[in-house]
C-alpha cells in the first residue's frame, strides 16, 4: 500500500527538475483564500515573508482603493470582509505596488487585458450562478462562415439540457457582449450557461438555445483563439459600432437556422447585449423588421450615430417605429442608477415615450457592471417565448 | 469624432470608481511580455519598482532553478532568453519569494492546482499548436449519463471540420489525462483542438471525433465545473487507478455512439492517455475484448496492481495475450528517456517482447512533460483509421 501510494505520489510530482511536469500540489497546501465565512465574510491569505506591502482590492469592498492586509509573524498575510451579500466578486492582491492574482485561487476570469480572481459567495442570488445538481446544457465553440465578413469566425453556443435527445425546435436567444468582449465574456463573466441551467431547472425559463457570438468583426475570435495568436488584448475599435456587426448579422442568424434544430419565426428569436451589445441588439431589431418580438437592452450605450455609409443607421425613427407597431412582444431596458450611461438612456427613453412605443424598464443600484447584467439576464430571460 | 472616442472611451473605464467595471486599459500598456525576438529568443518584463527581487521561472530556461531579471532605473525589471526551440512553454515570475503571473501576458494554463504563464514560440513543431486559418472543428463541453458512477458527468468532445455538415460517420479517438487532469487538460495543456485542425488540414490525419473524458470518477467535472464549487484542487486519489474508471468506461462509448455519428466497430476505435490515462487505456482496452483495434500509451504509468476488488486487474496476463491476437492494429507506446516511469515501462515492454507481442515504441528525449504528450499525439494520430 505505501509503495503504491508513494508511486501515485511520482505521478504528480517532479523527479529531476525542469524534466518532469512542476505542479506544486504542495505549495500553500494549507492555505485557504478566499475563505468564505458562516456569516458571508471573506477572508483572503497570502503566504509572502519578504514583502513591505499586500493590499486587497476588488469589488467586495464597496469601493475602488485597495485596504491593507494584516501580516502574521510567519509571513502570512489576510484581510476578512464585512459579511458580503450573495454575489460573484473578483479581487485582486496588491503587492508592494504590484497588482498580482491570489495563489490559493485558481478560478480567475480574463475581462479583457486584465485577469482577476473570482469568488462566489453563495446564499443568494449568486446561487444562480453555481453549477447544481440539474441538469445541464451543452456549451459549444464553433465556427461559422460570414460571407459578409469574408471570414470564418468563432461564436460559442448553449444548448439547453435535452437538446439532443429529442426533435423538438426551440427558441433562440441572440446574447451580444459589450466593447473589448467577444464570445467568450457571457459565458465567463456573465455565467450564462450556469443561470440557464438553474433557470431552467426552476421551470422559471423556457428552455431555448443560446447564441454568443463575436461583437467585434474585425475579430474572427476571442484572443488567442484565432490565427492572430496569443496576442495583447486591447481596444477593439474600428468595426465595432461602425455598422458592420449590424450588416453581417443575418450571416449569424443563417447559420443557426441552418445548423440547430431553432423555430425560425420573430415569435421565437429574441436578442439582448449589455452596452456595445445593447447599441447592436437595439439596431439589429430595428433594421431588421419583424425578426425579433423580444428585445433587451441593457446598459445599452445609446451612442450618437458615426459618420458612416451604412445603411444601418439610417431612417432612424421610422424604423424604430415601424419595430413597435410589428408585434413587437417586449423591448427591455435596464441599466444602473450610478451607470455612466445613465442619461443617454433616459434620453433614449424619452423619445420612446413621446412615440407612444411601449417598453419596459429596469432601474438597479450601481453602474456599469457585470453583477447588473447577470442581474438582466436573470430577470429578462423568464420573460421570453411565453 | 472626438466626441465619439470620448464617449466610445467611457465604455471601457472607470468613471466613479468600484461601480463601473475596472477594465485596466491602459496599464502596462506599452510594456510587451513576453516578446518574440527575430531569433526566437524570448523577452520578459515586469513592471515593480518597489520591489526588491524579480525572476523568472519556467521550462523554457532548460532548468528548474530561476535566474534573476534586470531591473533599469524606471523599475522594469527583464530578462531575455537564448533563441529557442520552436514550443510551448510556461513560466512565472517570481517577486521577493512570492511566484505571479506575467501582468502583460492573459494567456495561462491551470494545471492541477497551479496557473502559469504560456507562450509559444513558433516556427518549428509549436506551429501545430497554433489557430491556422484552417477550417476549425468545434469543441463541446457536454454532460453524459454513467449510470455506472451514478452521476452525469462532463466531457469535453472535439468534432472534426465538416462534421456537422455531412451525413457521414466518423472514427473515434477516446483521449485520457493523467492523475490531477480533467476533461479541460488535453484541450488546454494538450492544444487537442489546434492539433487536430491543423494535422487533418495537412491531409496527415483522418477526420475523427475525439473524447476526452474526465478520468476521476470520484468528479463529476473538473473543478469548479460541477456542484462543489470553486473548489481548491487537489489530489484526486482515491478513485483513479482502482478499476472504477476502467469499469465504466462503457457508458462513455455508449454515450458516444448513441449521440455522434460514431464508427461503431474496433477498426474505427482508438484509445490513448498520458500517464494514468496510459495506465487506463492499458487496461481497458485489454479488458474489454474487440473494442479498440488502436491503443496509445504516452508515458503511461504501468503501476502495481492495487488490492482491489476489481475485475479489471485479474486475468492480465492472458487478456493481454488475447488483445493482441485479436487483430489489433496499432499499440504504441511512447516515453522520454529521463521520464521516472521509464524502467517500469521498460519491464512492460519487455514482458511484451517475451510473448510476442507486436508493439510500436517511440523514445524522446526528456520526461514526463506536456511537451511530450502533444509530440505523442502528434506522431500518434497520424497512423490511426488507415
């Protein structure tokens, strides 16, 4: 017994240095961080003898400036929390000055440029986005062809739990991400397939497949997932809100008809996206009549129009209510009292209002963040293909 | 124009603080890490001018002992490497004691419990790891019943270009990780899905499904994919090497069969692991007759059988004898010359050679490295399904 527990051991472990694989199963063994408390505290360690400094910072604080953490005789470091409302925070270590990722964490999530620590404090509404014991969807990355991008690109699709098993049709959901996503953000940060399989579950949302695709196409894929390589993420401007995402839309909408069992009527198609993907999916559903019943924008940034040819943008206000008056079954707006496109959004209200087009509207706490739109995406869903 | 950078800006950034989300644009922007040089050298960097000590760990210095970076009097600390080898490598930089990931580089692999840096040097081997502008296989994350283990569990499934788009069937390569991997590993540390694109774009390798399961039983899904949580991960015994996995590997090739468009017949199953998936494919393709007519073992763990009450374990040597007069194509077995499993798999190939057994065997050099397993795969799914 011990021989063979010292030869699964080897399995693990590096023999003869750079040789073998280096996985560290023992390094920080003992440490737990993030903790998460009987009363919904934090608490977060850090083993770092020989350094000056180790801050917290992140989301859980309530506020941007990092808090000093405490340091131990042997070199440990912590910090616990207030008792925290049910949420999915990320956070980062500070280390003399240097912003650095939690050792004892390995669940992380790349917004872009940056990689952050991620923790769920369960008990709440975060419980949404735990993997339960229900069943759960598939989630595929694919490749689709745009013609209108000339380009094959890359877009992640969910299938609810027993799509494969029967040969019903189903609806679609069409989920844009925001400036600097791509296919991946919804499903990472946005907890998509987790909400829907718990949704679903709960017999609260009509099982529909659900489509994230790529908002930037100059992109054919995430970064690192296309022939770019393992390039620097950065600013994804021109060939975002230029109109070509609008235009080369249908190439999206036929591959999916084309390839999934999906009711292709505007009664069983609806598109939402948070920010950029609001401006998208409020074009999108306009330019494009009686596609979609089901509309939802959050946070949508409202932007003042580019100085473009596309056609998308012109004919601006007889579309939209040419969109109100084609059985239009919902168009929702949510966005946060502190969001920085708060106005804009009232602004835009205001001239629906004075249409007469009817929509309905969704005010939370806090800004431009994506504990609001997973928050959207919990309260818009079950409102669909009813 | 201005106005719409302005407000195109405001999208990506802070404007009070914790409410909006902290997106970290421009930091570290004009820093460039790792750099691919003209000669294949490789230039880190970091930023930290307060700290007191910066180095650089990874397999890509040839040894597992870091050297120190170089730090100029703005306090980017750097280091450049000898030209290397086309590969992909890890790495991490280690601050004042304190082991961090590359601030400039979102590109990381966890293995077990560990996150590292990656890079890929290119212009040799690693160009297979690389998205070419090839037609992709799509990659699905889906979850299978095994009645046998009483749970459903995840696997991650790669099915070739064209799969989705003709009525044919297809071969199956059923792919396995070692002790602490999951059904992420080979997708991830293995470059599965880049491999298999490009080889069957070269016209090298048939078009195949390939099935990488999660070789843990006691998991339902890698961590933080299933009901436990986000979990710190850690050894995994028991439940690895005691017959369970063996026992119900039928469910998965039923799972398979049942939902793909499966060669459902020995000349169109393959079965390969690296280290406890070498050991697994060892012993289930030996304990279920006829099933597989190609076997892989990558620096498989040949281990001494455990008391167990499995069936999988009895009758070895007469069950091995029967595989390879059953009309077994194909059994390769690969391993590096400074691997810790390399006597052991000595003593099984010579057991081999006393019967007669009709093996191909494959000697690299270095050990027990994902460097290896994606050379295996490599040179092992090129001579599958001829």
């Amino acid at each position: 017994m011990i021989k063979k527990l010292v030869f699964a051991l080897l399995l693990f472990t590096s023999l003869n240095g750079q040789a073998q694989e280096n996985l560290n199963f023992n390094r920080n063994k003992e440490i737990a961080s993030p903790e998460i408390n009987a009363d919904k505290s934090l608490t977060f360690r850090l083993m770092a003898p020989n350094v000056k400094k180790v801050e917290l910072q992140g989301d859980l604080l309530g506020k941007n400036d990092p808090v000093a953490m405490t340091k131990q005789d042997d070199g440990l470091w912590s910090y616990t929390t207030s008792p925290l409302k049910s949420e999915l925070y990320s956070y980062s270590f500070i280390v003399d000055g240097l912003k650095i990722r939690d050792a004892n964490n390995v669940y992380q999530i790349r917004d872009v440029a940056s990689v952050v620590n991620v923790v769920i404090v369960p008990g709440g509404k975060a419980d949404n986005y735990l993997v339960k014991d229900v069943p759960h969807g598939t989630v595929s990355k694919r490749w689709y062809k745009s013609p209108g991008n000339e380009k094959d690109r890359r877009i992640s699709i969910y299938t609810p739990p027993g799509y494969e098993n029967d040969k019903k049709k189903y609806p679609v959901l069409y989920l844009l991400h925001g400036m600097g996503g791509d296919e991946e953000a919804w499903l990472a940060l946005g907890r998509t397939a987790q909400i829907l399989d718990n949704l679903i579950a709960d017999g609260k949302v009509t099982p529909m497949i659900v489509v994230m695709p790529n908002g930037n196409v100059a992109q054919a894929a995430a970064p690192g997932e296309d022939s770019k390589g393992l390039y620097k993420p950065g600013m994804q401007l021109p060939n975002t809100m230029d109109g070509k995402m609008e235009e080369t839309f249908p190439d999206i909408i036929k591959f999916i008809e084309g390839n999934y069992r999906a009711k292709a009527d505007p009664a069983h198609r609806a598109i939402a996206g948070l920010s950029m993907g609001g401006f998208h999916s409020l074009h999108i559903s306009r330019f494009y009549p009686k596609t979609f019943d089901y509309v939802g924008l959050f946070s949508p940034a409202i932007m003042p129009f580019a100085k473009t040819t596309s056609p998308v943008y012109e004919n601006f206000d007889v579309t939209l209510k040419n969109q109100f008056n084609n059985g239009l079954k919902l168009y929702w707006i949510g966005i946060g009292k502190t969001d920085f496109l708060y106005k804009s959004v009232a602004d835009y209200r205001k001239k629906l209002d004075e249409t007469g087009a009817k929509y309905t509207y969704s005010e939370s706490e806090g800004g431009h963040t994506w504990s609001n739109w997973r928050d959207y995406l919990v309260l818009f869903t079950p409102q669909l293909f009813k």
